[in-house]
C-alpha cells in the first residue's frame, strides 16, 4: 500500500527522496561557464534514456490496459500538481489535432485548475480530498483510465485521485522519479522513471520533467497506435483544421498514393477531410458511405479493413 505519508501529506525527511537530493555532479554549478553549463545538463539528460529503458515494461502494460480501456468506451485522464500536472494537461491538449480524438477522451487534471497552468499553486496539490474530488466530478467510473504523475511520488492530491478511482473501479497507472523502497505504491501499474538527483536540486521540472514528457508521449501515442490512429507511421487521423494540417493531410495522400497534389486534394474535400477515409476510398475504390461502412466495420483499424 501507498505510505501513509504519500496520503496525508509530505514525509517527515523528504529529503531522502531521490528527486530531493543533491547531485555530486552540479556542486559547482554556480561557478561554472554557460557552456559548461550546457554540457553538463546535456550529460545528465542523458539518463532519462536510460530512464525509459528501465520502465519499458510497465509501460507497455500501460498503453495495453489503456488501449482496451478506450476501446470499450472508457477514458483516459492524467492527474498531478505543479510541472507533473502541466505536463498531463499538454499531452491531453495534444490528442485531439494529432489524432481527431473528441476533447472529453484523453483530460488533464491539475491541482488548482486552469489557472495553475500559468500561475504557482503549489499548495494546493497538499489537500487529498481536492484530488478525490476532481475524479467524483468527472463521474469517473470503471471503464477509465487514471494516470497520476508526481515526480517525488508522495503529492497528496494525486494520491487522493488515485484512491477515488480505485473505489470507483477505474484502472490506476502511478508514475514517480523515485524508488519504491522509498514510496511504495498500491496501484494497477507502477512506473518508475529514475533520473537521479536534479542539477538544481529539488527542481523536478529538469530530468524529472523532461522523463515524464517523454513517458507520456510513449503512453499516448502507443495508445493511439494500438486503436488504429496510425497507418505505418503516418497519422492518418490527422484532424484537418488549419493550414499546416491540411498540408500534412495532402502530404500523406501523395506519398501513400501516387496522387498529385490537386488529385490528393479533390480526394481529401470527397472524404470530408478524413484521410483514413480518403485513403480507403483510393485503395478499394469505395464510395464515402461505403467506406464508411467497411472502416466501422474493423473498428476504425485501415490495415485491417484494406485486408477484408
């Protein structure tokens, strides 16, 4: 089970937690060039690399458990305080024109709300029961997927969440930059993306930021891989909404097809900008309706259908 500390509030000595420490290697950081600088924060960031390697298989278990969560009709929502919640609020943001997904299936749940976004509230992510409140006002139910994301591993806010979705019967993911021999958790899934002690110590928003980013990317976007978003590597569920995305749109057409440029368009305009769609119709010669039928029919997933 979570420490009761990881709960209720912050442990008596934080300072043993991994993301507290000082690191060896920054001790004289405030002497050094800005290019010593530079090169010193390009030595450490490799050890999120690293990182990632260490958690590959819980993340894996993490994009399988949300995949088929999404696929039932769940969604998928990332919890945190401070840097750990912005960062679940931009992956969030970033689905819908990536991947056509609507806004209500990937959310982001700060502590504080919107306006922590831009603004401190670090207080805020100390109170268990705003966290337990958020999931109650999502109607949270067991078909969801929560993620909370704090970088020490003991945010009370997050915590609070986590718990809620529990009771509820949601799948729970926990990801910390710390250790389990020094906040053990109790959850579905158990990330743990160990980038050592930061440059400035304590500022989680550094390694500890930049591995959570990139964990987050891998979740999100393998997620969207395994629920038929991407064709090859191309993200055939681009949502066409502005200039440079109907450009990335025509781009895929021609590439995949042959098409001109003017043909890919004419073929975009017939699908109702959808470009799995358009390329369904190229390849199988279909109508929009009967495309539409055939791509429903393999639950969105084009590899499939061109392969009925």
């Amino acid at each position: 089970m979570v420490h009761s500390s990881s709960t209720g509030g912050a442990p008596s000595d934080r300072g043993h937690l991994l993301t507290e420490q000082a690191n060896p290697a920054s001790q004289t950081l405030d002497q050094l060039s800005p290019l010593q600088l530079v090169d010193l924060f390009n030595q450490e960031d490799q050890k999120t690399l690293s990182a990632i390697a260490g958690a590959r298989e819980a993340l894996a278990d993490a994009i399988v458990r949300t995949a088929d969560a999404l696929r039932h009709g769940g969604r998928l929502f990332y919890v945190g305080a401070g840097t750990s919640g912005r960062l679940g609020v931009l992956d969030a943001a970033e689905c819908p024109p990536t991947f056509c997904t609507p806004p209500d299936l990937v959310q982001g749940i700060i502590a504080g709300g919107a306006g922590a976004l831009v603004r401190s509230s670090e207080g805020l992510e100390d109170i268990a029961d705003d966290g337990a409140e958020a999931i109650s006002s999502r109607h949270i139910h067991d078909l969801d997927v929560v993620v909370g994301i704090t970088a020490g591993g003991t945010t009370p806010y997050v915590h609070g969440a986590l718990k809620a979705a529990q009771q509820r019967g949601a799948t729970t993911i926990f990801m910390a930059c710390v250790p389990a021999d020094q906040v053990s958790a109790d959850y579905d899934v158990d990330v743990r993306l160990l980038v050592g002690p930061e440059i400035l110590a304590g500022s989680t928003r550094l390694k500890a930021g930049t591995v959570t980013k990139m964990a987050l990317n891998i979740l999100s976007t393998g997620v969207m891989v395994q629920l038929g978003k991407v064709y090859g590597n191309r993200m055939v569920d681009v949502a066409v909404t502005n200039t440079k995305l109907r450009d990335r749109a025509l781009r895929i057409l021609c590439d995949l097809t042959g098409l001109s440029r003017d043909q890919a368009a004419d073929l975009l305009t017939r699908s109702g900008q959808r470009v799995k769609l358009a390329l369904l119709m190229h390849w199988r010669g279909l109508d929009v309706a009967e495309a539409e039928a055939h791509l429903a029919k393999h639950n969105g997933q084009l590899r499939q259908a061109l392969e009925d």
